[in-house]
C-alpha cells in the first residue's frame, strides 16, 4: 500500500510540473500569436501609407507633434528651399550589402518651419571616412514629396565634424537657429521639382511576417510533449511495478539493424 501511495504521488508530481510547463508555454505562445498581429499590422500600414496620395506636410505633422506610428512612410509634400549651410553625412549605413553615408539636410518650408530631409544614400569613397562624391544642394525654391520617417536615438560614438552616427535630429538641429523644427520626424526624398543632383534612394522595405506563427505553434507543441512525456513515464512505471519489461523505443531502422549485424559478423 505504501508502494502505491508513493506511485501515485510521483505520478501527481510529473503531472503537475506538466501542467505549470503548459501553462507557461500557452502564454509564451499567446505572446508569440500577438507579435505576430502587430507585424501584419504594421506591414500592412507601410504598405497603404508608401503607396499613398502625398498631403501637405502640415496636415499630417507640426514642429511640435507628437510621433505617431501611423505617419511611419507617409507621403507628405512641402514646399520652400534647402539651407545650405546645414548639411550631414549619417555613418555606416550599408545598401544592399555596401558600406555608405545617407545624406542629411535641413530643408526650410514656406511656412517657416525646418525639417531634415535624408537625400539618398552616398557609397563609401576612396577614404572610408566619407563618399567621394557628396551632392551640393542649392537655395531655389523646390516642392518635396517625402516619405515620413521617425528620429533615431542619439548613439554613444562619436563622428568626425560633419557626420552624425545615426538620425539623432535634436544633435543635427542643435546647429539651426529657427524655433519651428520638426526634431521627432524626418523626410525620405521620392522626389523634388525641380530636380537636383542626389543619393540612390533606399529601397523599400522588405515586409515579411518572421516567425512569429511558427514559434508560436511549436511552444504549442511542447505543451502536447509535455503531457505525453508524463503519460509515458506513468505507463513506464506501472509495467515496472507489475514485474513488466519497460517499453524500448528502437530508434533504428531496418537498414542500419543490418549495418550493424555486418559489422559484428565482420
């Protein structure tokens, strides 16, 4: 009887740690499931917005608005000139496998207000401190479409005078004298009339779901596992406990039974 008892005791063990195992990848894979419906969502926003009819930039953003998600690639149009004067070089920034710049330049609306255009990506030069071509931007006035991208955060790397390690605007905007600047956003050239010397554009996205399903359905199956490791364990024992042979899984197959029986005869 106490043989028994301790059985089952240990039976209700390996179920409970089964159970808490379960638990533990049901919500693994519920987080999995909910990675999954962001990126759709998000993919399925970048494609209606890069494709989208362009509105004038003041109707989407203002200097002093909040980011939102939901501009990420919109088509926006503005209209004014380029400053000059205010102009960077974005390090190490690879295009289809090569190293290169994006170039980064204040652009001054009608309505007064500045916001960063990135002009195209430059490949690495001669030097690999820089492109040896850097196009020159002029003051005529222009109408820009642009794709609307958010800041990037501000890199503990230094760069040389000129350059920035990454789309860090309130640094780049640190050199204007205007108060209407949009730091939190920044345009991606599609194009500008009239048209003016620029980098390769940077291609569009790649859009894909990742493996979010699949991560998510295999902690589903660890569940499964789980309990069937448990059942099997249970009936192991009992076959045990009735004097039984335990059940032997043979990995082999009749092929390599063969491979084995030559050699031993060999």
């Amino acid at each position: 009887m106490k043989s028994k008892l301790q059985g089952l005791s240990r039976w209700l063990t390996w179920l409970a740690m089964a159970i808490i195992f379960s638990i533990a990848c049901w919500f693994l894979s519920q987080w999995q499931f909910s990675r999954q419906q962001e990126v759709s969502d998000t993919n399925r926003l970048i494609e209606q917005n890069y494709n989208s009819k362009p509105v004038a930039l003041e109707e989407l953003l203002l200097p002093t608005t909040s980011w939102n998600k939901d501009y990420e690639y919109r088509r926006a149009i503005v209209s004014g000139k380029y400053l000059t004067e205010n102009q960077f070089l974005v390090r190490n920034r690879p295009n289809e496998g090569n190293p290169g710049f994006l170039q980064l330049s204040a652009f001054e609306t009608d309505g007064g207000s500045v916001i960063w255009v990135e002009r195209g990506w430059l490949p690495t030069g001669s030097k690999t401190d820089r492109p040896d071509h850097v196009p020159v931007t002029d003051t005529i006035h222009r109408q820009l479409v642009l794709l609307l991208r958010p800041a990037e955060p501000k890199l503990d790397r230094t760069a040389p005078p000129g350059q920035l390690p990454s789309i860090d605007l309130r640094t780049a905007s640190s050199s204007l004298t205007s108060n209407k600047v949009y730091d939190l956003a920044y345009g991606r050239l599609v194009s500008e009339s009239p048209v003016a010397d620029r980098g390769l554009m940077m291609p569009k996205p790649e859009l894909n779901d990742g493996n979010h399903l699949s991560y998510a359905l295999q902690w589903l199956l660890f569940a499964l596992m789980a309990f069937g490791a448990v059942f099997w364990s249970i009936n192991q024992d009992r076959r045990r406990r009735s004097g039984l042979e335990p059940k032997k899984v043979n990995f082999l197959t009749k092929d390599s039974d063969a491979e084995a029986e030559d050699k031993i005869l060999g």
